[in-house]
C-alpha cells in the first residue's frame, strides 16, 4: 500500500484527532500538520509514563518532554535520563526518540545533550 494515498484517517484513527478531511500528499507531508495541530498539548500526557503507539499522541508526547529542557543549555546524560524518568517509563527509548526527531542533539560521545531550536 502507498502511504502517499492513503488518508491520515485509516492511519491514525478519527478518535477526535480531526484528521478525517486530510490527505497526505507524501510521507514528508505527514509530520508537518501533526506538530502545528498539537503544539498547544503540555506535560499532562506525561502523565501515562507509556510511549503512545499512535504517532499524533507520541509527537504530542515528544513536544511535552522537549518542553522540559532549555534552550541553550547542556545537560548530562543522567540530567537528560531524569528529565525523561518523570514522563517515561522507558527513558532511554525516549531519549533516543527526542534525538531521531530533532528535538534534542548530542555530542558523538554521549557526554552532553541540547535542546534544538
């Protein structure tokens, strides 16, 4: 099946996310309406501890966490896995998502993480 006919709709489900009229035109599209629609979310879908196996509440999650750190700030890796212990069961998954996605980086070595602007 080509994801790029395929509505947002079949993907995720129409469980009150609004994606029933949209239409992704290729898989590049697909991230770009799901970060606007969902910016406005906060910590409170932390309060599960579960990373969301649906892509709109994970991204949602995402953008929640990334909220935890500051920008132009450096943290250690334990300081990054305390952050991420309050909203995640599974941190290190977490931690690799939030870099993967773009909402942190870190140095080849692991040593210090940043929040990307």
């Amino acid at each position: 099946m080509n994801i790029d006919s395929v509505q947002l709709s079949s993907i995720y489900g129409s469980e009150g996310w609004g994606f029933e009229s949209l239409q992704a035109h290729n898989s590049s599209d697909l991230l770009i309406p799901l970060i606007s629609y969902l910016s406005p979310l906060t910590l409170e879908l932390c309060r599960d501890k579960k990373i969301a196996r649906r892509l709109p509440k994970r991204i949602a999650q995402l953008e929640a966490a990334a909220e935890g750190f500051e920008f132009d700030k450096q943290y250690t890796e334990p300081e990054v896995n305390d952050i991420l212990r309050e909203c995640f069961e599974d941190h290190v998954f977490a931690r690799r998502l939030l870099i993967e996605w773009g909402y942190l980086d870190r140095r080849q070595d692991g040593s210090y993480y940043w929040r990307l602007k």
